[in-house]
C-alpha cells in the first residue's frame, strides 16, 4: 500500500527568534561545565567524500552519575562496501581538556582545534587514526538560541558548510598497522559542524531531529532545515537560505510535507516578500549508528538516555523554487541529510570493525 504524505503542522523558530544571529569568528569554545545533572555539550562534525566515505565525529562534556563533567569522544568511518570503524574514548575531567591559546579542546588523544574558517580534527586510539583539515564557507550561525523559550537545546553551525581532506589509517586493534602504516587517502569532501549546550536529558527535549544541510547548489543560496519535534508533539522549524555573501535569510514555515516513506521532504516558507519552496529527496542510506550498540553495560547504565539515539545519515538532493519580486530561481544541489529518533529506535545491530 502507497503511504500518503503526511504534513507536519508547528512553529518555526522565527517566531521566536526575529533574525538569524551571525556569529562572525566562532573559534571551538571552552565548555561551559554547567553544573546541571543533565547538562550535556558536544561539538559534532559530518563529512562525504568524493569516495562517498562518511565520517562524523562527536566530542562530547556531559554530567554522569558516576562522573561529573565527563568527557567523551565518539567517531565513525564508513567506506563504501566496508564494515564501520569505530573510534572512541572516555575520560573523567582529570582525562580531558581545553587550551583557549590554540583553541583545542582534547579528548585523551583526540583533538578539535580551530578557529573560522579554518579547524582540524585529530583522532587517534589502537581501531585507528584519522585526520580531517575542514574549512568553513561561512561564518557560524545561532541556529536556536539559549534560554529559548521552546525547550530546545542551544544550537549554533559553527561551520555552516564546509570543504574537507582527508586521511586515516587502520589500527591494530581491528588489524592493522598503527602508526608504521600506510596513510590511505579519502581525498576532498564536504560537511558541516556544529556545537549543541543541553541542560536536560536529550528525549525530554526532543522526540526526533531532522536535519538538511547542502553541500552543493547550482547558485548563490543554499538551503539548510532543522525540524525539531517535541515529546508533547509540538514541531518547531528552522529554514534558512545561507551563503558566502551575508547574513543567513531566515524563512517562516507554512507547510511541512512527509512522502514516499518519509524519504521526501517538502517544505514551504516566507520571509517578507519572498517565498520559498523546495523538494528534499534523502535518496542513499549512508550510515546507521547507535551510540548504545557500541557501549559495555556499564557505559549503557553511565550514559543513559544520552546513548539511546538511533541516527539515520542519507546523501540528499534537493530542488527549491525562491521567489523574490516577482523573479523566480531554481535551486539545485547535495545535501547531507540525517534523522534523529530519541530513545526508542530498534534497530539490528550493525556488525563493525573496531
């Protein structure tokens, strides 16, 4: 049976926020260390390759039970027609710090440093080392504000979009060589980062986060969508038209469409006397990761409903009509597209090298 499309009726985060807010050096931050049970940060950064290798990186400064302002380091490599290797690392804050000089926040042996346009992200344990140089394409972005008054946590696109290289080489913990091997090169690709404060559990927040963010387009503007759904059901948006030009446009969200198994998105939106239409097909699976199905039961028990968020990573396409003053543009381009569900995904557990 055919499923028919499904709209999604909620608020857009305009009405909350009248403009998007640049931020024109955003440079990686000292955490904050609030002191809340539930307060949680991380910095996270996702790339595809012109080999369509995808690699995200998480490094995260949460409160748990056993360990106040823990600090933990969670990777992924997927080469096509490869299993996934996994990096990752804990450390209590004795194990972790920040250097505000370089900036450099460090995660046992991993490393985020930088400052706009220009970061570099540094891993490196017995599965494997991987370096990635990014360069931002933009200056960051408020995406959601703190202390909003939504229940959301704070969001800014600390690089919008960016252009990545690439290179790792496997460990001896999934068999390879470690630091006598050979590097192998992924080349060019494209990404974004982003840097998120929590100050509650992440599914007393969010039900589900959807992401759209391009990575290619055939002209100036480039679309970028976060549809944030609550657990009381509300849905709140976020629609911006970025570019290297100015400030972000940022649109009201009149009408938000699921189709053809949740594959298609469609999303309308205005801003004064422009309108904004587009098509969103999220096309190939990429990538499927739970942070749960890699963790001892202890981690599980530490981490709680932080570890419990199923992922779901697509190489998109899009097609958005802007309508400006009576003239029409047809944006085209990638996308890098990913689902979020919080805390009740069921999923088979995906065998990996780690």
């Amino acid at each position: 049976m055919r499923k028919r499309p499904s709209r999604i009726a909620g608020a857009t985060l305009a009405a909350v926020f009248t403009v998007s807010q640049l931020v024109v050096a955003e440079p990686i931050l000292a955490p904050s260390l609030l002191n809340d049970s539930d307060y949680s940060e991380y910095w996270e950064q996702q790339f595809l390759f012109e080999n369509k290798t995808v690699v995200t990186s998480q490094f995260l400064i949460a409160n748990l039970p056993f360990s106040k302002h823990h600090g933990m380091m969670v990777a992924t490599l997927k080469e096509p027609d490869a299993d996934t290797v996994i990096i990752k690392n804990g450390r209590k804050r004795s194990g972790w710090d920040f250097v505000a000089d370089a900036p450099q926040l460090s995660i046992f042996q991993h490393k985020l440093s930088g400052a706009t346009p220009g970061f570099k992200l540094q891993l490196h344990n017995t599965a494997a080392e991987l370096d990635v140089d990014f360069s931002a394409r933009g200056d960051a972005i408020a995406l959601v504000e703190a202390g909003n008054a939504l229940g959301l946590p704070e969001v800014v696109l600390y690089a919008p979009s960016a252009t990545a290289n690439g290179r790792w080489r496997d460990g001896p913990e999934i068999g390879g060589a470690g630091p006598d091997g050979i590097w192998h090169e992924i080349g060019s690709g494209v990404g974004y980062g982003l840097h998120v404060v929590q100050n509650k559990a992440p599914n007393a927040m969010m039900k589900r986060w959807r992401r759209f963010t391009s990575t290619k387009s055939n002209g100036q503007y480039e679309p970028v969508l976060h549809v944030f759904e609550t657990p009381s059901g509300d849905t709140h948006f976020a629609l911006l038209l970025v570019s290297d030009a100015g400030a972000p446009i940022r649109f009201d969200v009149n009408d938000f469409t699921l189709g053809t198994g949740d594959m298609k998105w469609h999303v309308e939106g205005t801003m004064g006397n422009r309108r904004l239409s587009g098509t969103m097909d999220l096309g190939n699976l990429l990538e499927t990761f739970n942070l749960k199905d890699q963790l001892n039961g202890l981690e599980k028990l530490a981490a709680g409903s932080m570890a419990d968020v199923g992922r779901f990573r697509y190489a998109a396409t899009y097609e958005f009509t802007l309508l400006e003053d009576g003239k029409e543009t047809i944006l085209t381009g990638e996308a890098l597209a990913e689902d979020i569900q919080m805390g009740a995904v069921k999923a088979k557990r995906r065998r990996s090298r780690r």
